[in-house]
C-alpha cells in the first residue's frame, strides 16, 4: 500500500506567500520554511548558550519545516484577513486543524504518532518538559517572523515600498516578544542587518 503523505508535503513548493503583495520576488512556502527552520535552530541554540535553557533545537527545525504545512490545502491566508477579527481567527484555525488531520491521514498508523508530534504538543509530557516545548514552540513562531521581516528588508532593498507596513506590524509584534524572549533580541541585533548587504558585501 502507498501512501500520499510525503508526495503531498512536497507541493509546499507550488504555494506562493503574499498573494495579495506586489512581490519583486515570488517567494514560496518550501523556502520560507527552510529559513523558518535555521532561524527557529539558531534561536534555540543562543538560548541554550547563553541564557542556561534546555530547548530541543533539532526539533524546533523539524516542527519548522511542518509549520505551514496545512496551506497546502487552505493555501496561503493573507494576514490582515486571518486576523481581521476573533470569528475569522478562530474559524481559520480550525480549518487549519482539519487540514492537518487531512495530513497526518496520508500517513501510515505506526509512523502517525511520530509526526502528530511534531504537528502538535504532545500531551504525555511531564509538567517540566511541556514548558520547555511550549516555550521552543515560541520561537518557531518568533523564528516565522524573522523570517517575514526579512522578506520586507528584500522587498525594501529591491525598491519595492509594498511591504512598507507589513514591515511595521512584524517588527512592533517582535518588539514584544524581545521582552519575554531575549534569543528575539540576540537574533535581531546580530544577524538582521546584513540580510541587506550585496553578495560581495557579505563575503568581504
């Protein structure tokens, strides 16, 4: 018996973000997820090395890379309509949800607990360990938000002003997020700034 799972993973490729933006570069979600993932891995990293966490940064890139796996199916809701009001937010993210049951369906029974926890939190953890996801689940979110910043400094850095006030909302939703998680800050003050640098820039 063959399963679909897999196969259907792979069209994150064919799903374009900022649908509704003038794009000087398509951008699409396989890529998007990768940066999400080093990021998210960096993140974890620096808290671990300097501010004594235990996060499991292996798996905050795996969770990165499945992160926005469900719009395969629901493809890609622009943020301001996904968040427009509490009844759209809600009712988008159970769409999500059954999308992502949609997902984990294609899989195999014995291989399907592995990757529901990658989807969601586990439930078995013990009180310790459910905060230590929580919070490294935190920074994948973080990590989804770098990696949207950067995209307005390139679109900015091409000339393009279309993302002028996605820009705004990323880094005021990042500035909060500073204040609870400093792996935020370190990342931003040591790393951002270069994604606009030339190519011979960045290897002089």
């Amino acid at each position: 018996m063959s399963y679909n799972f897999f196969a259907t993973i792979s069209r994150m490729k064919y799903i374009q973000r900022w649908a509704l933006m003038r794009n000087s570069r398509p951008e699409n979600l396989s890529e998007h997820s990768l940066e999400v993932a080093m990021i998210a891995h960096a993140l974890c990293t620096i808290g671990n090395v300097r501010y004594g966490r235990n996060l499991d940064g292996e798996k905050a890139a795996l969770i990165s890379l499945y992160h926005d796996a469900s719009e395969i199916i629901t493809g890609d809701m622009p943020t301001p309509v996904k968040y427009f009001n509490h009844d759209i937010r809600d009712a988008y993210k159970e769409v999500e949800e059954k999308a992502e049951d949609r997902l984990l369906s294609q899989l195999p029974d014995d291989l399907r607990p592995e990757y529901e926890r990658i989807f969601r939190m586990d439930a078995a953890l013990s009180e310790e360990s459910a905060k230590e996801e929580q919070y490294m689940r935190e920074l994948v979110k973080a990590a989804d938000k770098i990696s949207a910043m950067i995209k307005c400094i390139a679109e900015e850095t091409s000339g393009n002003a279309e993302f002028r006030t996605a820009q705004k909302t990323i880094e005021d939703t990042l500035e909060k997020m500073k204040e609870s998680h400093p792996e935020v800050r370190d990342f931003i003050d040591e790393f951002v700034e270069p994604y606009g640098n030339t190519l011979d820039e960045l290897l002089s």
